[in-house]
C-alpha cells in the first residue's frame, strides 16, 4: 500500500502567524486555494482509492480545490491537528512570551508541556497510530490523507518508531507539501 500526505493550503492564521490547532479552523487564503490546485496537479494520473482528510475546513476545502470535487474526502478526527488549547488563536510572538514551555518547543517534543486545555504527544501519537493501523488493513493500494503540519510531522514519527524523539527528528511540513509512504510486509518506510 502507499500513502500519500499533505498538509493543507495557506490559511489567513498562518499568513498573519496565529496558532491555529485544532479548535480554530481559519479560510484558506487565495494563495492557499492557489497551492490546492497546484497540488492536485502535481498529483494529475495518480489513482487513489481513498482520500482521507481532517475534519477541519481548512483541510476539506484543500481537497475540493485540488481534486476539483472529484473526491469526497472521508474525514476523520484522528488525522485533526494538535489541540493547542490556550494557545489558539495567539500571535506565536505572544504565545512564546505567555507559554515557552509549549510555543517554543513544539520542535523540541521531548520537553514539550502543552498549554492549558492542550493536547500532549503522547495521546497525538496513539491517535495517528491508531489511524495508520486502520488504512493498512483497508486493503486499499493507495490512499491520500490531507491534514495539517503538526500531524505530518506525527505521521513521520510512527514510520520511525513513534517516539518523542521521533517527532523532533521528522521534517517540518510547508503548505501542500506532500509525503510519500509504503506499507509491506507489517512495516512502514518513507518513500
């Protein structure tokens, strides 16, 4: 099986570096709706039998855009992003002063401390996890699942092995940046 993954097209939050995670659902940009169909481009001849998003508008507007409807995403709450609690809806300048434990150190996982009311990525793993076991027994040959940074990043750390460690070692992910996976024989790998 291979597995496809992107994250969503530029919304206004990032435009103007607010935390959007999983309880703010900002629109799409006209440069986030441009990325879409670049993206559904460079995706042109290749057949997926699923097509999985985020429940999150910002991420089923980027399937629409970039398959021209011709896909009707299966949402699914597991592939939602992280649940930034406190912090959503923050400049990320004033979130680093407020929470440092938390906003500067989302790229350091082993020492990360969510905000108030956050998610920690400990509870993120299981649940990408958990989303991972259900396609590779889907019997589908390729999926594609549109979701968001954060949760890209979580994906790259299951095909590692699922650690805290795991996830500061996985890429960052630019909007509609895509990354290609192979499920044989019981094992993930990073195409």
């Amino acid at each position: 099986m291979e597995l496809y993954i992107a994250r969503h097209g530029e919304t206004e939050y990032n435009a103007a570096s607010r935390i959007q995670g999983s309880g703010i659902d900002s629109p799409l940009t006209p440069t986030g709706i441009l990325q879409a169909k670049a993206l559904g481009s460079s995706l042109e001849g290749v057949h997926f039998n699923a097509v999985y998003s985020s429940p999150l508008k910002r991420a089923t507007d980027t399937v629409m855009h970039a398959f021209n409807g011709q896909h009707t995403p299966i949402t699914d709450a597991r592939i939602i992003e992280i649940g930034l609690g406190a912090m959503e809806g923050m400049y990320w300048s004033d979130a680093s002063n407020k929470y440092p434990y938390a906003a500067t150190r989302l790229n350091d996982p082993v020492n990360y401390i969510p905000p108030p009311s956050g998610e920690t990525l400990t509870d993120m793993i299981t649940r990408v996890s958990s989303f991972m076991n259900h396609i590779s027994m889907a019997g589908h040959e390729r999926v594609f699942v549109l979701s968001h940074g954060y949760t890209c990043r979580i994906f790259q750390a299951c095909v590692r092995g699922g650690t805290l460690e795991d996830i500061g070692q996985a890429q960052s992910y630019g909007n509609c940046e895509v990354s290609c996976y192979k499920f044989i024989n019981g094992i993930w790998s990073q195409i």
